[in-house]
C-alpha cells in the first residue's frame, strides 16, 4: 500500500508542475508583443524547462505503476 500512496504523491507533484505550466504560459500570453520579446524568450525557456521537468516525472511514474504491476503478477503467480 505505502507504493500507492507514492505513486499519489508522485501524481499530486505533476499536477503542481502543471499548474506552474499554465501560469507560464498565462504570463507568456500578457507579455506578447514586439516590445517584450527577450522577455518572452526568458518565459519561454522556463516553459520548456518545466515540460521537460514534467515529462520526466511522468515517465518515472509510468515506470514505477509498470514495475508495480508487474511484481503483482508475478508474485499472485
């Protein structure tokens, strides 16, 4: 049981990194102009830092329920 609950707390994590996505990419939308554009590459560079971020958190997750899953099979075997 105590895998499920980090594989919720891995979950909840993405989640939070998701919802900082969303708050970049708002920030991004407002700064939109010809004025503003190193500050629009700055943004951009921290958005592309979290999807990274968080694309690996769910890869490692996705792993971690196949282990699991896995393990059951086996040892119901």
């Amino acid at each position: 049981m105590e895998e499920y609950y980090k594989i919720m707390s891995d979950i909840l994590d993405v989640e939070y990194e998701m919802k900082a996505i969303i708050y970049v990419l708002d920030e991004l939308d407002h700064f939109y102009s010809e004025e503003t554009a190193f500050r629009e590459k700055s943004l951009l560079t921290v958005m592309k830092g979290s999807f990274s971020h968080v694309l690996k958190n769910v890869s490692e997750l996705i792993t971690y329920i196949d282990k699991l899953t896995a393990e059951g099979k086996v040892n119901k075997q």
